[in-house]
C-alpha cells in the first residue's frame, strides 16, 4: 500500500538526470563516444537508457567491452566534461523548484553522475541556487538503489527521512528511496518512461510542473 504523504513535510530529493535535467544526449552521446573512438559499435539507446541511473559507469561497461572500460568510463566523462550544453531543463523545471523553495522545502539533488559535471550542469542552467547540497557518486560508497546517497543528503539538510520525499525516474531512485524510508515520486518523463511505475512508487507525475500540486503547494 502506497505510504501518505509526509506531513509536515521538509524536504523534497530528487535525482539530476531524466528528473531534474533532460540529459538524453548529454548521456548517450558520450556512450556513443567512447564506443565509437575504440571500434566498437554502440548499444542502441534503448538499451543504454535501462543502465541509466542502474549501476556505475565502469560496470556499465564492463557489460559490453570489459577489456576497454576503464578508459571508456574516462572518455565518457571527458566528453560531457566538454559538451554540458547538452544538459538542459525540462520545460518548467525553474518554476517547479521556485515554488518549492518558495513553500520553504529544502532541496537537495542526488545522483550518481560525477561531481565533475553534476553541479557545473545545475549552474549553467541556473537551477543550482534552488539546492541546499548535491551528492554525487564521490560522495558515497553505494549508489543508488542503496539508501545511502539519500541519507548523506537528508543528514546534510538536517532532515529526517520520514518528513522528506524522494523524486526520480527510475527504480533505483523509488528502491533508494523506500530503503531510506522516503516517500516516493516516479518521473515518468525520464529515462526509464512509464516503466519506472513497475518499482511501485508512491505516486507519479508526468511533467515535473506537476510536482508542487502533487505535494498540495
């Protein structure tokens, strides 16, 4: 049974890629590089995009090239290193947070991306004021779907899990989440698309503009 809303509630997480930012060419071009530059054809993007947010770079290509993929998962990062211009908002994203923030929730942003472009994407796009804390995959040393990233964040914040919710669009975001003890919210405009609903979350949203109202703000 789908836990209530959280009330009085806090803090609001949510992940960075397919939630937040609308990062499918920020992601699969550099997939598409680091294949490419060592021979080797690229998975197609549907099958990239259920390893998005899944499991770390490096086992990610470890499945499909284990002889190259420490210098796959390096090519990688170099590369959106020097194209964050492909990480954009979803149309509505700055006037979700606003409004979150505005209702005095506290945000934090969990993701298991490198710390090297995870904030610099939130800057260019203007939404890194919107954060209290950002944790990134060097700030832990489980990923998601391990509760662990979100509990560094709610103990940064000074939040207890059971006044914060969890927004992301996969399963290891809703499993991370229901492990901390978090309300959950599906982004099924992400990376994963309605199937993300098969890690039974809470509850779901469309578009993030349909976030404050599902939090009753």
């Amino acid at each position: 049974m789908p836990r209530a809303l959280p009330l009085p509630l806090r803090a609001v997480l949510l992940d960075i890629d397919g939630t937040v930012l609308d990062t499918r060419e920020f992601i699969f071009a550099a997939f598409e590089h680091a294949f490419l530059h060592h021979r080797l054809p690229p998975p197609p993007r549907d099958e990239l995009s259920r390893h998005v947010g899944q499991r770390e770079l490096l086992h990610i290509y470890s499945a499909f090239a284990e002889e190259f993929a420490g210098a796959m998962t390096e090519m990688h990062r170099d590369f959106q290193g020097a194209n964050l211009h492909l990480a954009v908002p979803y149309a509505g994203t700055a006037a979700a947070l606003s409004r979150l923030a505005g209702a005095g929730l506290l945000l934090a942003a969990v993701t298991s991306r490198s710390a090297r472009t995870s904030v610099k994407t939130l800057e260019l796009n203007g939404l890194a004021g919107f954060f209290t804390t950002v944790v990134s995959a060097e700030d832990v040393a489980r990923l998601k779907p391990h509760p662990d990233p979100l509990l560094v964040a709610l103990g940064r914040i000074g939040c207890l899990p059971g006044s914060a919710v969890m927004v992301g669009d996969t399963a290891a975001d809703i499993e991370a989440g229901r492990a901390a003890g978090l309300y959950t919210v599906a982004a099924t405009y992400g990376f994963q698309g309605p199937g993300v609903l098969e890690s039974a979350p809470d509850a779901a949203i469309e578009d993030i503009g349909g976030l404050p109202g599902l939090l009753g703000l």
